[in-house]
C-alpha cells in the first residue's frame, strides 16, 4: 500500500494576535477565575494563528495508576483552543465550543502538560483549532484534540468581503 504524505492547509490567512499572552492571561484571571489561570494553567505564548498553555498536573489531576485524568487533558485542550481564539478576535467570552474530539495517544506522567494550538480556521461565526498535547520534555504527543468554536455574533469581527 501507497503511503501518502497529507499536509493540512490553513484555510484562514495567518492573522496576528489582537492581545498578548499577558493580556489574555490577565483577563482571564479576573474574569474566570476557576479556570486556574495564572497558577496552575499559564498562558506561554500566542502568535499568529496559535497559542500555548502549560499546565501542571498534580494529584487532584490523576487516576488510580498515576496517569493524568482524560478530563483534565480535555480541559486543557480546550482552554488552548479558547486562548487562541480571544488572542485572535478579542475579548468575546461567549465565544463556545460546539464540537470537540480527542485522542489519548500515551500515558502523560504527573507534571507540566503543554498544549500546543493551531487555528486551523477563523472565520466571522466559527473558528477551528487542534491542539498536540505533550508532557514537558517528551516529543511524543499524549493526545491529540480538534475543537471547533461558535462566534457569537455582533462580536465586533469584520464582515466577509469588508474592508474593515
């Protein structure tokens, strides 16, 4: 059998971030403080059409057997893909997730987790993103997670074909 190598394009232009890593990171902190931002979940970086979150996982993070919660990855990923979007579009919380789909690749180790995210599409109504989940020091994926968001509208984006 043919091996194909497949590439994902972009389907949205690379667009630079409206807000910084620190300003996502602070805005969260103040506006959702239960999702651990700051502390345990940190906000590393965001570019153009990414971002990336550390976090440390810690007992309250863990199954029997000392491998890191299915959720607690879920979680992660998709607070990436939520940092990557509001760096993108701005402060527009109710942005919401409306489908979401991971893979659990290998047993990540208690310690920092990365999330990885790519915007793959950003769109005025929805924006999709995967992110590659690793433990801290190892190149192996741990999972694997595409998410899409819903983008309320009136959020203030540009309309398709403005000049805006």
């Amino acid at each position: 059998m043919k091996r194909l190598d497949v590439q994902f394009k972009i389907m949205s232009p690379m667009k630079a971030p409206k807000m910084t890593a620190g300003e996502v990171e602070a805005k969260l902190m103040s506006e959702f403080p239960q999702g651990g931002y700051g502390k345990r979940n940190r906000i590393e970086a965001v570019g153009p059409m990414t971002a990336r979150v550390r976090m440390t996982a810690d007992e309250r993070n863990l199954h029997p057997g000392g491998t890191v919660s299915g959720p607690t990855l879920m979680g992660l990923a998709d607070g990436a893909v939520y940092v990557a979007i509001l760096a993108h579009i701005g402060w527009v919380p109710l942005a919401v997730t409306t489908s979401f789909s991971i893979n659990f690749l290998k047993k990540p180790a208690p310690g920092d987790i990365i999330a990885d995210c790519r915007l793959i599409k950003l769109g005025k109504r929805l924006a999709v993103g995967e992110v590659a989940l690793r433990s801290e020091g190892d190149d192996e994926l741990v999972a694997h997670c595409v998410a899409t968001y819903s983008i309320p509208p009136n959020s203030g984006l540009p309309e398709f074909g403005s000049s805006k």
